[in-house]
C-alpha cells in the first residue's frame, strides 16, 4: 500500500450549495440516495452493462455490476425502459413518451430519435446492424429502420392494440406479444407479420392475459411469460411455441412449485436452460427451468421488490427491479447477491433500542439495520414462507427481540437481532389481511392491531410471546391502524375513518371512543398514537391531530394552522415534548415535521426544507437514547439531527472496506491531517462543510489507486467553529466533524 500526502490551504470560501447528505442546520440525510427505479437492463458481455429506469435515467457499469455510474438523466424523458446494444459503441434505449435514444460513443452522449405521429410509449427495441432496426409501439404498431433510426415505416399497424414485447433471432425471426391472449404475432422476415393461434392458459381462469416478456431461443422456440395474481389464485402464465410463435402451449406446474407473481422479464442460456423474474404484493420471485420449460422450479432470492428485467451472457445473470435493485448471480440463478449500496425502499417504521442498535422497515420486506448508533446501516430483505410482502410496523423490545407486522397479516418475530424471523401469525392469499400496529409490554405481553377482510377489524393478544394468540374481531367494523397503552390496563386503538377503541381492563373488553370537535365534514383516517402517561395520550392522522385525558375514551380534536401532511409518525421525549412527522402526495409535495412542547395541545411546524425536500416522503420518527431525533422515508431514507454520528450506509458491503480517520489533531489551529484509506481503484471525493451544509472547499475530486492518503488542512481564514469533512468513495459517503478553535 502507499501513502500519499497532500497540502491545501484554505482562505477563502469557495462556493456555497446545500448538500442533502450533509448538514443544513442540525439535520442531515443519513443514507445515500438510490439508484431509480429500474425497468431496464442490458450486458454487451461479462463486465459492461447499462440500465434504465425512472426520470430518464440510464447507468452503465464497466466491472460486471460492482460499481454503477449514472451517465444520463432527463426527466423529461418520462421512464426508459427498453436498452439494447448493437456494439460496444451503438445502442438504443426506449421509453414512454416514444421516446427512443441512441449513442454511438458507448453511452457517453445520447441523441433523440425521432419518432413522428405517436407518443405512445415504446415497448421493444432491436437492431440487426447499426442501420436496420425495429421498435415496437403500444397501441400503434411495429417500426422498421434501414437507415439507422433517421426514417421510419411500419411493417405492423397495432392501433389501439397493447403490446408489451418482441424477440428476434437470427435478424429476421421475431415474435411479438401483448395484452391478450389473441395478440400474439409471428414473422420470418421481419416485414410481413401473421397472428398467432390464441395461446391456451391450462384450464385456469384469468382476469388478464398479458404476456410481458418473450424470448426467441432459435427460429423454432419461443418462450414467453406474465401476468399472474394471487387474487382468484391465478398462476403465472408461462407459454412456449416450438413453431417459431405459429402456436402455443401453456406449461402447467406442480401446485408445490406454482407462483402467483407476474414474470416480467426471461433470459434463456440454452434451448432447456432459463429464467424468469417478476413478483407482485407478496414480493419477488425467480423461477428456473432446466427441461426447456417443462418445470419451472422458484429460487431463493434476497429480495422481496418488483423484479422488471433480466440479461445474462452465459451462466451471468443480471436482474433489475423498482428502488433501484439489481441482483447478481454468478452460477445461472443457484445463488444471488446485490450490487446496490442501500434499497430504494419505503421506510414506514424506525426505532432505536439502545445507544447503539437501531432498526428500520417498510415495503417490499425492507429491513435496515445499525449496530453503531446510526453511523451505518445494513440493509436486506425479509424473507418469511417464501414471501416479502410491506413491512407496516416494527416493535422491538431489547436488541435482539423484536417484531414485525406484514400485509397479508402476516406477524413475525426474531431473537437474534434480526438475523433470522419466524412467522407466529401465518401469511394468508387475502390481500385485504393486513396486520398494522404493535404494541408489547415486555417478551410475553403484547398485542397487534390490524384487518382480518374489507372493514373486518382484528386485536391479536399474545401472553406467551407469540405462541398462541387470542384474535377479537368486528368489533368496531374498521381498519384499526395502530395500538399503545399507558399502563397494562388502560389503552388506545385508533383507526381509518375517524373511528377507535379503549379498554380500561387490560383488553378484556373494548369500547368505541369519542372524536370532539371535528370540523364538519371532515372523517380522516387516525394512524397513529402515543401515550404520555396513562390518562393523557395523543394521536395523529390524515391531517389530522387529537389529545385524549381519559385513556383514549374521548379524543380532542387540535387544530393545527397549515396542517394538510397525512401524519404517520408520532414519538414523545416526555409527557410534553413530542413530534408528528408525514407528508401529503400533492404536486409539489409537501412535508411535514411538527413539534409540541405542551404535550400535544399545540404543534408548530419545524420542517427544515433544505434537507427534507419534495423529493422524498417522510413517514416514522424515533428518538434515540440521547434524545436526537430519527425519521424514516421514502427510497430508503434515513434523516437525523445527531450531530456525532457519520454517513456510511451499505447493502452487503462491509464499511471496512474503505475508512475515514478523526483529524489529528483536533481541534486544531490552523491546520489538521485527514487520513482516509481505499481498497482499490475508485472515484473519490473529500469535501469540507460548514455547519449550515454550505461546501467550504473540496480537497479532492478524481480517481484514486488502493492506498491510504494524507491531507493536510489548512483553516487560515476560517472562524472558530465547528466543521465536517466528509469522504465520498464511489457514492459511499463517510463523515466527521472537527473543530477550528482560534
């Protein structure tokens, strides 16, 4: 390893811009933003791949996955969808909007495509050279090109038909599929197209019959795959043609192995050897077949979003889904691993167990984890019964006990920290089975709140931590949202449509509370409460907020100037220090972060919107154990106003890969040394910031070997105060502070 040292001297402030990761005030971003969403994906071989996805997004990769830069972004585009490369050099990537770009330079610059008398979204995407390609339109027809995308001609009207995909093989084969069973078509030119046979779905009965994705493996075999749902038991359709796409087998599985997930994306390696991926509200799914589709057999996976696409050369394989995932699998889908540094993820729940433990949750079986007061966070995917259906609610009572309430009502809990889950309410197929709030006394005493059907209200009570369970029902014909006590006799359950229960005997028996002073006309959702003592409680919703004297029998309604967030966080410090947190959907969006110091009488609006923008969604809150305050939102974040801790986030990395020391010495006058080290061969970036997140200057900004580096800096002409220097390798951001005492 070698050691490098430099010198910069500082005088003067450069430029000022405010950085979400960093400080505006006391509160920062914790965890790095996500990649988008992602429909896209494409491998030109083993090391160099693109993907697509929202806001007109596109990355590419040049080391198989390990690293992915994003390289081109216009939200105007609308979602980029479709990418496929003729060489290393000409591509094409295709969106909605008919939108369709092209490179010749390997991604570094796009040019539009025009694409005249549509804009409809463009679904496919092929090029048999650098000159004559094909596009696939919804609802308008199949375009052919014979001078690289500069005129057009349709070889296929499809108007008002809904196409989802083609497949070409050998430059002139292809077979396009669509929205119904009827609109399957088949070419051996290219120019003239003929109508499948309607595909045969083995007896099932189906609400749709999309077929999403199809691939060409030579001119006679053809595999395609869709839609599927767990409603009305419908499995996912997967089709083959052994005629060039003329007619249609529908390949019916065992019930042991049959899925329920629409399968958006095929990759075969062979003519027997393939996978499909897809998933639905239940979470992801892969399946694999090694008979040429006969079988087709799940796998596990360590996710639980939407799966979108999937490329692979050979026995590499590539899958893409929503919040930015992307799964590797070296061996044709035996085992996978990420390649994204954190989830894009819905956060709906947060919580603090020690100085030091601290857990998060949210869609798609989200579950972040830190173990160093917040400095980083772990990230995987809950898999319980072979599903990841949202994460609505957490409760852990020490750092190793804890548990989880599931959609499809699923409860599960763990006692070793997260590490492994079990299910002590089982999952069902009923997708209005919802299991919300929890609330546990110690490790034997605890209850869950939920829905068991539509307006079917449910009271889980567990006295033996899980084992068995007393389940009350329709008791208040409501969706019951959340549950908290203020002694093990006198507790609270708020609910969707301005509804809730009180108990005064320990939930032997439950009453309807009382809602005061609502404005006419109003009948929000409540969605969560907190109590202070074991009389006074507070609870929030849907624009709305409430103060209870009596245990929650009579809630108060408390008018709150400005309020229009949807509230889904709610903590205490004490019995008058608290805050509500939330956001309300709105073109902009609004965020919302409330504070009361009189016990939930009156709340001021404390929002810091340099950190907390319209990007972004917030949604629970904690306090850790030195009173700072945590919140959980959308794609994965993380906010805090602890100013001790550092950035550092990861999904599957270890944080010792890369480190950034403290400034020695410090504090300091008037200069410091930075000490950072890397593993290997990265983008680097070293930046100094002032307490209001302003950028005082930026020490480094290029590509650096393996090796551990020295900065010497200098604060001549900077005031006394304190300062952050923060290390961002490859997008993995660390941070400390120091202190210029002059």
């Amino acid at each position: 390893m070698k050691n490098f040292i430099r010198s910069v001297l500082l005088c003067t402030i450069l430029f000022a811009v405010p950085f979400t990761t960093l400080f505006s005030g006391d509160w920062r971003k914790i965890t790095p933003s996500p990649m988008e969403s992602l429909q896209g994906i494409y491998f030109l071989n083993q090391s160099t791949g693109f993907a697509s996805g929202a806001n007109g997004t596109v990355y590419k990769t040049t080391d198989g996955g390990k690293e992915w830069k994003e390289i081109y972004r216009d939200q105007k585009a609308g979602d980029l969808k479709e990418i496929f490369f003729v060489n290393s050099n000409t591509g094409f990537i295709a969106g909605t909007g008919a939108r369709l770009l092209k490179t010749t330079d390997g991604g570094a610059s796009f040019n539009p495509v025009a694409i005249s008398n549509t804009t409809n979204e463009i679904k496919s995407v092929y090029f048999q050279d650098e000159m004559t390609g094909w596009i696939l339109i919804s609802e308008y027809g199949i375009l052919r090109t014979t001078d690289g995308g500069l005129t057009w001609n349709t070889v296929l009207p499809l108007t008002g038909i809904k196409m989802n995909k083609f497949s070409f093989w050998n430059n002139t084969h292809a077979v396009a599929t669509g929205a119904a069973a009827t609109d399957i078509y088949y070419t051996a030119d290219g120019i003239t197209w003929a109508k499948s046979s309607p595909a045969p779905f083995g007896g099932f009965s189906y609400t749709k019959y999309d077929v999403k994705d199809v691939y060409a493996v030579d001119e006679k075999n053809i595999y395609a795959a869709g839609w599927g749902s767990i409603i009305g038991m419908q499995p996912s359709i997967l089709i083959k043609s052994t005629d060039a796409g003329a007619t249609w087998q529908f390949s019916v599985q065992d019930a042991s192995n049959r899925t329920y997930e629409n399968m958006n994306g095929l990759y075969f390696k062979d003519a027997n050897n393939g996978i499909a991926a897809g998933g639905g509200t239940r979470g992801s799914v892969i399946i694999r077949t090694s008979d040429g589709g006969k079988t087709w057999i799940p796998v596990e996976i360590p996710c639980g979003t939407t799966l979108n696409a999937v490329s692979g050369v050979g026995d590499n394989v590539w899958v893409c889904g929503s919040g930015g995932l992307i799964l590797y699998s070296p061996d044709f889908g035996t085992t996978w691993q990420h390649q994204m540094k954190i989830p894009g993820a819905s956060l709906s729940a947060i919580q603090f167990t020690s100085d030091k433990t601290a857990y998060a949750a949210g869609s798609d079986g989200a579950f972040f984890k830190s173990t160093d007061g917040g400095n980083s966070w772990n990230a995987k995917y809950l898999r319980i019964n072979h599903i990841s259906p949202d994460i609505q609610d957490i409760f852990f009572l020490n750092d190793n006990v804890g548990y989880a309430s599931f959609s499809y009502r699923m409860i599960a809990k763990t006692t070793d920290g997260g590490n492994t889950w079990k299910a002590v309410v089982s999952d069902t197929a009923d997708a209005t089975t919802i299991s919300y709030g929890i609330y546990f006394f110690n490790e034997l005493q605890g209850y869950v709140v939920g829905k068991a059907g539509t307006k079917v209200d449910a009271i889980y009570k567990t006295t033996d931590g899980g084992q068995s369970w007393d389940i009350k029902t329709n008791i208040l014909l409501a969706n019951l949202k959340d549950v908290a006590f203020g002694d093990e006799n006198r507790g609270a359950i708020v609910a969707e449509g301005l509804k809730g229960l009180y108990t005064a005997d320990g939930g032997k028996t439950w009453t309807a509370s009382k809602f005061n002073g609502v404005p006419s006309g109003k009948t929000p959702h409540v969605l969560k409460i907190s109590f202070l003592n074991p009389t006074d409680a507070v609870a929030v919703g849907n624009q709305c907020m409430f103060k209870s004297s009596d245990g929650g029998a009579n809630w108060n309604y408390v008018a709150a100037d400005g309020l229009t967030e949807n509230l889904t966080g709610l903590t205490f410090q004490d019995q008058l220090k608290g805050w509500a947190v939330g956001s309300y959907i709105s073109t902009p969006k609004k965020l919302g972060i409330y504070q009361t110091n009189d016990g939930g009488q009156s709340w001021t609006w404390v929002t810091d919107t340099t950190v907390f923008t319209s990007s972004e969604s917030v949604t629970g809150v904690t306090l850790d154990k030195s009173g700072k305050l945590w919140i959980c939102g959308s794609r994965g974040a993380v906010f805090t106003n602890n100013a001790t801790v550092d950035v550092k986030s990861s999904m599957d990395i270890s944080p010792s890969k890369y480190s950034l020391m403290q400034n020695y010495p410090n504090p300091f006058n008037p200069s410091t040394v930075i000490e950072y080290r890397i593993p290997e061969l990265s983008s680097v970036r070293l930046d100094v910031y002032d307490m209001l997140g302003r950028l005082i200057g930026r020490l480094v900004n290029e590509t650096q070997n393996a090796g551990t580096y020295k900065m010497t800096f200098n604060a001549a002409g900077l005031s006394s105060g304190i300062y952050f220097y923060s290390l961002n390798v490859n997008g993995n951001i660390l941070t400390r502070k120091m202190s210029v005492i002059k």
